[in-house]
C-alpha cells in the first residue's frame, strides 16, 4: 500500500506541478487544437492585477473582430516603465496563441497570448532580464534604468 | 533537532551583529520598524535544484544560474519563427516572461549566494512522508479537473488565496507578484500579500484562536526577541493543505505549527527566517531563510474578482467539453 501511495504521489505531483504554474489552469481555459496568429490594433488595456486582457481588433476580408488576450501582472510591466501611457490604443501588436475553448465570441473573441509581440521590434513584451526584481548588480546584463 | 537549534542561534547572532543597536529603526511607539514594501523574488527556491551540491554557491555558479534562466526565458519568449504560427495539439502555454517577475539571480544571504531557502535538512530537499501527499492526490485531482461551479476549482482560480504558499506562512517566492507590504500598529503587525490581496494580522502577545476556528493564512501570534520578531502560527485552514506553484509544493495539515522571524538587518532588507514542524507530512522538521529585499514604491491593487474572466472561461470550457462528448 505504501509504495503504491508513492508512486501515486510522484507521478501525480510531477504532473500536477506543470500545470500550477499561474493564478488558474490554462489547459482548463483554452484549447490547444485551436492556435490563432493575428495582428491587430490596441483598443482597450485592463490593468487588473493579477490578469491585464488587452483588447485587439483585427481586420480582415470577414470584417472586424475584437479579441480579448489574457495576460498577467501589471506589477511588472508597470515597474519596467510599461504604463497607460506606453501601451496605448492604436498600438499593433502581433498574438500567437489559443483561442478559449468557449468560442461563442460573445462578447469578445478570448484568447491567451503565448507570444504577444510588436512588430516594429521594441520588444517591450520581451522581458528576460530585468523582470522588476531588485539588483545587486549579479546580472551584467541588467538593464540600467536610472 | 540540535542541528537545528544551532543554525537559528548562529543566524541570529549573525544577523543582529549586521546592524548595530543604535541604527536599529524604530515606529513610533517604540517597536522596531519592519514597515514598507518588501519583495523575496528570487531565483533561488526552496528546495535544491540537482545540480548544486551544497547550501552557500560561489559568485561563479550564481552567475551560471542567473545566464541560465535569463537564456530559458528567452527561449519560451520566442516560441516561434518570425510568421510561424502555433501548432493545434501543442501545450497553450502561458503568458510572455514580462508579465512575471521570478527574480534574476540568486539571493544572497551575509554575501554568500544560496541555491536553496531551505537551510534544513542539510540536503535542502523536503523531509516529505510520501504515503501523507499520496492520500491527498484524489482531492487535488477533482480540484483541477471537475468544473461544474466555481466552488469546485482551487483557491487561486476563485480568489480566495494565492497559489502555492505566496501568502504563506511561511511566505514562498513563486513566479510574479512577490510582493508584501508590512504594517505596524500597537499590538499588532499586518502584512499584506499581494497574492492575492490576503492580510495576515498577527497579534502581538495575544492568545491562539480555539482550535476549530481556522483562517486563511492561519492563526499567528507575535512577540519580540530583541529586534526580531518571532511569529508562531497554527491552525492552517483545511483548504489550504496543499499548497503548489511551479517553484514549490508544501503540504500543510492540520498539525501543521510554524515559527517565523523576522529581523531588519539593513536599511533595505529583513532577514526571513522560519520553520515547520508538521509530523503528519514530514519525516522532521524543516527550516529556511531567505532576504525580503526594500522594493520600489507601492502594491499595485490586486482586483482580483473585478478581472476574473477566467473563471467563466474555464467554466465554459467544461460546458464546450461536454457538448462535444455527447
């Protein structure tokens, strides 16, 4: 009984813990047999914290849709200079990732951003280092934001 | 155990020498001052990570790990060639690294980089009773897979507590939002977690709650040791038994004790000391510490429920699934 508890316990956690790795389980939320690449302009940022969703609309030959895209912190981006004032309407951004499983579009097409970008290269959503902790100057390539 | 007692008594010795009497700050009515906002992001976690061998790690290895999680990032930044799309059937991911905040390097404890908060056992893995977590597993399994109300989903995803032990205690990095903010009044300390918005009251010299009576975050009581705090918390709720984040995985039941210290040992950073003693999920007990680093200006408002899309989404989800099983 023992050893079978343990393999439950190591199987079950090591995949479970692959999964907790945000506020709520994406794999419940979107589906992965739906992945979207699109382009679109800014319309609306919600700065809730812990999930921004930034509104996109997209043009294309059926017309004009607005997405949804769910992103995290605020905290963040905010501490790295990324504000209401930088992330304006009107701004372009490119999201490649999944549509929610739910694909009423009502009221909003909803999405998650597996890769949310600018195509101008700004990288402003490129965030490897300088993620807003505090330095000690370990990191030589931190970013100097005096 | 003696092991045990030693490293406290060194650590404390070691830290209250770091900031003489006189530098020590004080609030007004006299305690010494812990306020402000403080931050433990960090990449180093609490268990250690197979490729460190020993508890303290040269400058070298520290910025090893550092190069190595800024190049990891960099990779799941860039899932995709330029005009590449997504494939149907891969993993849906999660969000960009910029909206987390995980820390950069190593956090460093009297100028020596750590690859572990845990400090005991010597091995810095958890001393786990793997037959306790193996019981726990058909309740987790409901928790993440039935979705036919919000009461059937975890705790993070309906705003009620953080995931894994960001609100703690004992208080754990996880991935972003590593944020406390420390409040002082007479006979009282608060500290508020910015995962998510949870405020632990900690009386101070004040009697334990009955033991049916059960907060989030649990039932503390403080006092002072010099300038340190010690905090002494029990009757974790049941809800919270297990606690899980990609960086850590904590079982707490309801024998669960934990003692907490608290230390201002500089103008920017407080020595995070604590230690669980819960014998229905560990072999022993087990102990860490970690620096709560002086972050730059204030708590974002966590909005929690005003910004819980997800939860209809998953909901709906659920619903989009059984229609197609029919």
């Amino acid at each position: 009984m023992k050893t079978t508890l343990r393999i439950i316990a190591f199987l079950f956690f090591g995949v479970f813990t692959l999964q907790v790795y945000a506020h709520h389980a994406f794999t419940a939320e979107f589906d992965r047999n739906a992945p979207i690449n699109i382009t679109g302009k800014v319309v609306k940022v919600e700065w809730i914290n812990p999930h921004a969703w930034v509104h996109v609309e997209v043009e294309d030959e059926s017309g004009k849709t607005v997405w949804m895209v769910e992103g995290g912190t605020p905290n963040t981006l905010i501490r790295n200079g990324i504000t209401k004032k930088t992330l304006v309407p009107g701004t372009t951004i490119i999201v490649r990732g999944y549509q929610s499983k739910g694909k009423l579009c009502l009221p909003r097409c909803i999405a998650n951003g597996r890769d949310v970008t600018f195509p101008d290269g700004s990288k402003v959503f490129m965030g490897s280092s300088g993620t807003g902790a505090p330095r000690d100057g370990a990191d030589p390539r931190e970013p100097n934001r005096e | 155990m003696n092991s045990l007692k030693t490293i406290f008594l060194f650590s404390l010795v070691v830290t209250t020498s770091s900031l003489e009497a006189e530098q020590i700050m004080k609030t007004w009515f006299g305690d010494p001052d812990l306020q402000g906002t403080w931050t433990n992001a960090s990449l180093t976690t609490l268990e250690r990570p197979d490729n460190f061998k020993s508890l303290v790690v040269t400058k070298e290895e520290a910025n090893v790990a550092a190069s190595y999680a800024a190049e990891f990032t960099e990779v799941i930044d860039n899932p995709y060639e330029e005009g590449e799309s997504p494939k149907a059937g891969e993993n849906v991911g999660g969000y960009n690294t910029a909206w987390m905040d995980p820390g950069t390097q190593l956090f460093k404890i009297n100028g020596e980089y750590r690859s572990s908060i845990l400090i005991y056992p010597d091995n810095g893995r958890l001393p786990r009773k793997w037959t306790s977590w193996g019981m726990e597993a058909p309740s987790l399994y409901r928790m993440f897979t039935q979705a036919n109300h919000p009461e059937q989903r975890s705790l993070g995803e309906r705003c009620l507590v953080g995931f894994g032990s960001s609100g703690g205690p004992p208080m754990l990095n996880v991935l972003y939002n590593n944020h406390y903010q420390i409040v002082q009044s007479p006979g009282y300390v608060l500290i508020l977690v910015e995962m998510v918005h949870d405020a632990r009251i900690i009386r101070l010299e004040g009697t334990s709650l009955p033991d049916h009576i059960r907060p989030w975050l649990g039932d503390s009581i403080g006092h002072w040791e010099g300038n340190t705090l010690v905090v002494k918390t029990k009757n974790h709720h049941l809800q919270q038994r297990f606690r899980a984040a990609i960086r850590h995985q904590i079982l707490m039941t309801e024998n669960a004790e934990v003692t907490e210290r608290f230390t201002r040992i500089s103008e920017d950073e407080i020595l995070y000391e604590f230690s669980v003693d819960d014998d229905l999920a560990y072999k022993d007990l087990w102990s860490g510490e970690m620096p709560l680093r002086k972050a730059e200006g204030k708590i974002y408002e966590y909005a929690c429920h005003e910004g819980n899309y997800s939860m209809a989404n998953i909901l709906a989800g659920a619903r989009e699934e059984e229609r197609r099983n029919q």
